[in-house]
C-alpha cells in the first residue's frame, strides 16, 4: 500500500538526515521540504533547485502547478515505482492538513517525531547565534504537534539515531518499510530533495568529504553531539529550565512516548494549547511570512524568478 511519512522536528533537530535516510531505498522518495513550493518564505522558496543536481530537472516546477492536496498523488503517478514518500516539511499545521487530505484519499501516513533533548537542542541554536530562540520554538513546536495530532505518531530521539545504528532497522520496523544494510549511506542515491538545510544537502554531493567506511553512520552529526562544555551555555540552560517547567514535562512526554510509557492525563492535558493560543501561531507565522517577502521584494531580486511562484499561490496554497 502506498504511503506518506512525514518526518517532524523543530529547527536544526536534524529531520532532513532521516529524510533523506528513510528515502534511501528503490521505493522510496525523498522529498524534503515541500511545504515552502506552496508557502514561500525565503528567497530560494522562489525558484527551488532540486538537490538531483541536474540543471534540466524541472521536477518541482511541473509540481508546483498542482494543488497540494494533489502533491503526493501526482509523485506516485510520475515515479509509479515509488511505495512511499518522505514529506520532512516540519510544520505541525502543514502535517495536520495533509494526513486530513490522505485519509480521504485512501492513501497511509505515519508521522514521526525526531527530537533533540533540550541540552542538544539548545546547543544547536546556541552555535548558531539563536539561543534566545530556542525555548520558545521547541516548546511551541512539540505542544502544536501534540494538540493537532495526539496519536498515531512515532518519536525518535537524533542523539539515539546518530549514535546507535540498530535505531534506523528499528524504526523502519515501526514503519513498515524495508531495511537494508547500507540503508544509511543516503548520499549515494539521487535524491529529488526540495530544501533543506546546508549541512544535510552538502552530503549529496559526489565530491563531499573523506567518507570513512569505518564508521560510515557518523558522518556528518559529530559537531551536533559535542557534549555541553561552554560554561556560559550551560548556565543559560540552568536558567532556562528553571523558569520554564514546561520544557521538563515536554521531555518527559517524548521520552515517555520513546519508552512505551504512558503519563497521567492531567500532565497530558497541560501539554495542548488552547484554540487561542494556536490562531496566535498561525497570526505570527503569516507575519513573518509577510516580513520575509518584503525584505525579499527590496532584495531586488529578478522579476522573471518571482513571477512563478506567486503566480502559483492564490490557487495552488496549502
């Protein structure tokens, strides 16, 4: 049977590397981010560039002319090989009304979470100048998600997957999608991926880096994992997880869900967000939406580049 796996995650949580690892197979599709062809935020959400890097693959292009409840349909018609599709667009809102739109199609989903602990996390935006960012993104995010779709969903945790190769045969497992020895090594097929962050799309290049065949897993996520040793990030933190007891009972929902465990319905009950609190996310997110493409349209980038995708957008939204 024919399916969609949406692969979730907050910012840099590394879901483009299960992405492109789930999507490593001759039935598999990749997709990447798939979301922006339909809801442009950034410059490069424009003009996509498929990471096939083929300079005649109009792929996307011919896509983006359908409607996105069409999307995955029109994948499975054009690559009729393909038995499932790997959506890593992220947003909670965009993987709500997609699995709406499957079930009525007859076509299966499965969602899977990946996850960073709220030490990894906040490395991460940590090193990338973000760090006051991340409470409220990794809180907002894993609520959302929780509220929109309670069930029906699979965690992973990226420090787990990136240090225990037996954590991507089990997860294959909980998908029902075969697992082959190699399946890792997701530079060495030609992925039709949309976006995505740098570090993950620069591992599809033929001529990328020394790829060692001792530890062939590894590549790629040693930097991420470097444990917390900055004592000014580490006193942020503390900080942080002080004055916020929600980031604690997210954790330890997620590990909870990672372990098979089930929490109280009063804790489960203080993780969803109310009606209001989730119209004030989608308030946020149309305004920065319409911050970036203004600051886009003063970038002077071409018209010919833009003309495509907005021509795209009162019909073809999500």
């Amino acid at each position: 049977m024919k399916k969609v796996i949406f692969v979730g995650g907050t910012r840099y949580s590394g879901s483009i590397f299960v992405d492109m690892t789930l999507g490593n197979d001759p039935q598999g599709f990749s997709a990447g981010e798939v979301n922006a062809l339909y809801q442009p935020v950034k410059s490069n959400h424009y003009a996509p560039v498929c990471s096939c890097h083929n300079k005649a693959c109009r792929l996307w292009n011919e896509l983006g002319k359908y409607p996105a409840r069409e999307l995955y349909r029109r994948i499975f018609d054009k690559y009729p090989e393909t038995d499932f599709i790997v959506d890593s667009s992220k947003d909670p809102l965009w993987i709500n009304k997609r699995v709406r739109e499957l079930d009525k199609q007859g076509i299966d989903h499965h969602i899977v979470l990946v996850w960073k602990s709220p030490q990894d996390i906040a490395r991460s935006f940590y090193i990338r100048g973000e760090y006051e960012h991340w409470v409220q993104n990794w809180v907002n995010y894993h609520r959302l998600l929780y509220t929109l779709q309670p069930e029906h969903w699979t965690t992973l945790n990226f420090h787990e997957y990136a240090t225990n190769p037996a954590s991507l045969s089990e997860l294959c497992s909980r998908l029902d999608i075969p697992y082959f020895k190699g399946k890792e090594r997701f530079w060495e097929k030609s992925h039709h991926l949309l976006l995505g962050n740098h570090s993950a799309r620069k591992h599809l290049l033929r001529n990328y880096g020394n790829r060692p065949a001792s530890n062939p897993f590894a590549i790629g996520r040693t930097v991420t994992y470097k444990p917390v040793t900055d004592p000014e990030l580490k006193f942020r933190l503390q900080m942080d997880l002080q004055a916020n007891p929600m980031i604690g009972n997210l954790e330890r929902y997620l590990k909870s869900l990672q372990n098979g465990q089930t929490l109280d319905e009063e804790m489960l009950d203080n993780l969803r967000m109310g009606y209001s609190e989730i119209k004030l996310l989608q308030i946020a997110n149309w305004l920065r939406l319409m911050k970036n493409r203004s600051l886009d349209a003063k970038a002077d980038m071409a018209p010919a580049v833009r003309t495509p995708a907005n021509r795209l957008l009162p019909n073809n939204g999500s």
